[in-house]
C-alpha cells in the first residue's frame, strides 16, 4: 500500500471581479435656517458603504452618497450645505458564492451641484463600483510517499521524480483599523472659529510592514479647515496642518519577513471645534479611523513529486494540474508632475489658499516585460480673489500621467494588486494669474504570476504485468533520441537511471542525442 505525503499550500484567487455605473439624482431644498444661494463655488462627496450581503450570485451594494457644497450667499458671505442621497444597486457576480471574499470600491466619476433657483439645489452623480469576489483555497501537492507493503509482498522499489517551483501562499487575510486622534490649536495670529464653512481630511506617505505578530503602520494626516473667525463677517480663514502618524495594529499570524500588500483609507473624519482654557474656539478635536485591507504573502520553495514508478510493481498514477502563484515584483513606483496652469477669470488671483487631489487611473495593460499605467491627477486649487462680493473660487485642473513599471516575466494572466496615491502637492502662484502644480503620484504594486504544475493526487499499487516483463529483453542496446532524458529512458525499459550510468561509465546524468547506452532490466523480486 501506498501512502502520498503531501503539504497544503494556502492560496488566493480573483473569482471574478465586476465593473457597473451608477447615476444618482436628487434635488434639495435650502432649509429655512439657511441663507438664499447666490453661487456655489465648491462641492464634495464620498460614498458610506455598508457591509455587501451576497445572495444567489449577486452582490447587493447599499450605501450613502454623503455630498457638501461651499455656496455664496445673495448678501456676501459663504456657507455650507449638505446631504445625504441613500441608493441601492445589486450587481450580478457569476459564480459568487456565501464563503466568497467579497470587497467594493468606489470612484466619483463626476459630481454636478447646480442652483435650480435660490432655494433649491441639484445634485447629480456618476459613480463607478467595482465588486470583486475572492477565493480563499487549499491546494495539495504530493512531497513523498510511504511504502506499506501487505504481509508476504515485496515491498515496491521505488523511483522518485521530485522537482521545485517557487509558490508565494497567502499566509494572512484580514481587515483591522486604526484609531488617531489629536487636537489642533489655532496660532495666535488666527482668530478664533465662529463657524466652520469646509474640512478635508486625507492621507499622505503611508508605508506599512509586517512585524512579528503586529502591522506597522505610519504616515501623515493632511487636514484643512476653513472657517468664519470671531468678529471676521466676510474675510474667510483657513488653516493646514500636517499630522504624522506611527504606530503597530496587533495582527496575529503576522511575521516580519511576509511580503504584504495592504490598503489603507479613512472610513471616518471627525473635525469638532473645541473651546480652549480661556473658553474661545481656538482647538480642533481631530478623531480618524482608517481601515486595513491585509493580505500578507509567504515565498516558500514547494518540493513536490512529478513523476514516479516501480521496476516491480504497476503503479495506476492519478495526477491533476495544479496553479501556484509567484511573485514577480512588490515596489512603489514615483511619478513626479508638474506643470504651469492659469486661472482665468473676470477675478484677479490673491492667494492661494488650498490645494487637493484624486488620482483616476483610465488604463492599465501589459507590455514586454512591463505594466503600463494611464491616468491623471484632478487637482483643484481654493483661491481669494480681489473681488469682495465673490472672495473664493475653484480651479480645477487635469494632470496626465504615463507610467511603466518594470516587471521582467509579466504575462497577460498575470496578477496584479495597486494602491495608487499622491503626496507633496503643492500650488503656488509664479505671476499674474498662473500657478504651478507640483505632485508625486506613488504606485504600490505587488505583480503575481500563476504557474501551472502537474501534481499528483493519488497512487495505486498494481500487480506487475509479468508476461509484458517476460517479453522485454534483459539487456538492450539503446541510442539517444532528440529530447530523451535519463528519467524516461529509464521508466520506460524497467530500470533506473543509477544502474544505467553505471552499465554506461558516465558520473553524471547528462546524455545528449547519439550516445549509445547500455539498458540492463531490473529483475522484479519475488
């Protein structure tokens, strides 16, 4: 009897992954508290999604568009307004099923506010959803076998084809967050907050690493804030701070040399204006919490059975094919911008209050050796202006970009996972009315490749056809053929590649077309 000793090897796989776009419309009403609307001049929105329930191959995506617009008021003055627009969208996954990871991102294609008249404002959205269903899976491949022969059997005479393939197994996949909270005080030359009119809140440099047992974690934290101060009715104040983070994530499982590839976003922004001792608004309670989506890949060399018979015995060999993945490339790819644009306008440029961006990747394919990457970077640039009646206005510009990672071995099947993002972006007047834009887009990427192995899943012990063996001459004369080796020459005239090396004289197993060899059948006992 025979036994396969034989290692699981955890593995990943994209199950499908599906793209769909929704639109959102609604109309909102100007509540009565609030001041008519002369001319809106920022708008924002992000998605609150909830958890994704799966049922019968579709995934049901509810969630929030949270939206926020900075208008002017008729009678000077700036003011917010914002809503919530709740939708509903079930996306078809052919093959989903409940044990599935099932993971949804989003991208703001465009967002549209419009005054329809003073009281009332349209808001229109296209979002672009993208639902992709994970498998988590073992795959088994023989190392070895046992030989347990039955009472008064020969015990087989075993040869063994072994080979090695470089696998990386997804050793740990789960999600955690991070709490940061901090308090902001306003400088002394700023007046206190009477209201706050915008916030923004995003991450900057973030760079994670496993440790033993813990997920390093560190970065920045860019806010802005602009507000009406204390006694200031129409002059608008903002202020920019840069909050660095460090800090570890418990993880267990986690072990310091794993390649990992983990996305961080912020899930919840709280800005809160705080009193200070003297009782006046001059602090901002920051509460943040960003969430990890962890995957940690472990490279191990797989030594694994290819092939294998018995001089004296038939073995009934079942064997599959079996894909492993490996890793090709884990970088961070910098692409720098920069580029002079002017603002046009009626309104002369003061200052340059604020400056943020989203990187939108258009296209992403493969070439030789390399994975190209297409997109641009929106930035749009707050500004004051010389005119008193309209004191802040937006521009928005695009900032193509071209990259090509380099990546020897990528294929079309190959896997890929990218966490774009952007850092030092800045905005600044050079002269009239032209400012230069300044960004570092950064590209993390991890590219796996699938490898195909055939495996074996089962053996079986079968008596040796004796007449067959009976028939096969004992000794043989034998000249190599074009794409022969000493493994199959030597399965195939019931023999092994020792004794024919040592019939032959030759020390190592290299043969080459045209030699002449020597095959001496094995003698099965009884």
């Amino acid at each position: 009897m025979l036994e396969l000793v034989k290692q699981n090897i955890h593995m990943n796989r994209w199950k499908n992954r599906v793209e769909t776009q929704i639109t959102l419309d609604d109309d909102f009403i100007v509540p009565d508290t609030m001041n008519d609307m002369a001319e809106v001049i920022l708008d924002a929105g992000e998605l609150q999604l909830e958890p994704v329930k799966i049922q019968n191959e579709r995934a049901i995506v509810r969630g929030k568009l949270d939206f926020h617009v900075l208008y002017r008021k008729e009678e000077g003055g700036l003011q917010t307004l914002g809503g919530l627009i709740p939708f509903e969208e079930n996306v078809n996954v052919p093959g989903l099923e409940d044990k599935n990871y099932v993971s949804v991102t989003w991208q703001l294609e465009d967002l549209n506010t419009e005054m329809i008249n003073s009281r009332k404002l349209s808001v229109k959205a296209i979002i672009m959803l993208e639902v992709k269903a994970e498998e988590l899976f073992d795959t088994e491949a023989a190392e070895d076998v046992r030989c347990n022969p039955a009472e008064g059997k020969a015990a087989p005479n075993m040869e063994l084809l072994k080979d090695k393939v470089d696998v990386a197994a997804i050793a740990l996949r789960r999600k955690d967050t991070y709490r940061l909270k901090d308090v902001i005080t306003l400088s002394g030359n700023k007046p206190a907050i009477d209201r706050i009119l915008w916030t923004e809140m995003r991450l900057s440099g973030v760079s994670t690493r496993p440790l033993d047992s813990q997920i390093h974690l560190e970065g920045t934290l860019m806010i802005f804030i602009a507000y009406e101060g204390e006694g200031e009715s129409t002059t608008l104040q903002w202020l920019e701070e840069s909050l660095p983070f460090s800090g570890e994530i418990e993880m267990q499982g986690a072990v310091e040399e794993m390649i990992p590839t983990i996305s961080v976003r912020l899930v919840h922004k709280g800005l809160e204006e705080k009193p200070d001792y003297d009782g006046e608004m001059r602090e901002v309670e920051v509460d943040a919490v960003m969430e990890l989506d962890v995957r940690l890949y472990e490279e191990r060399e797989l030594e694994f059975l290819s092939d294998l018979y018995a001089t004296n015995y038939e073995l009934k060999i079942d064997a599959d094919e079996a894909v492993f993945d490996r890793i090709l490339m884990k970088n961070t790819g910098k692409c720098k911008l920069a580029q002079k644009v002017p603002i046009s306008g009626h309104r002369r440029v003061l200052q340059v209050c604020h400056s943020t961006g989203t990187v939108k990747l258009d296209d992403t394919y493969v070439e030789e050796d390399a994975l190209v990457l297409d997109g641009v970077l929106e930035v749009r640039v707050l500004y004051l202006t010389d005119d008193d009646r309209e004191p802040v206005q937006v521009h928005t510009e695009l900032l193509p970009f071209h990259y090509e990672a380099e990546v020897p071995g990528i294929q079309k099947d190959s896997i890929w996972y990218l966490e774009p993002g952007f850092e030092q972006l800045t905005a600044v007047m050079t002269g009239g009315d032209n400012v230069e834009i300044k960004a570092v887009v950064s590209l993390d990427l991890l590219v796996l490749q699938p490898v195909k192995q055939n495996v074996i899943r089962q053996v079986e012990l079968e008596p040796l056809d004796e007449k067959r063996m009976q028939q096969m001459p004992g000794i043989v004369g034998y000249l190599v053929q074009e794409g022969d080796n000493l493994w199959d020459i030597a399965k195939r005239f019931r023999t092994t590649g020792n004794t024919i090396l040592e019939m032959n004289g030759k020390t190592s197993g290299m043969i080459v077309p045209g030699d002449s060899l020597i095959l001496l059948k094995e003698i099965p006992e009884a």
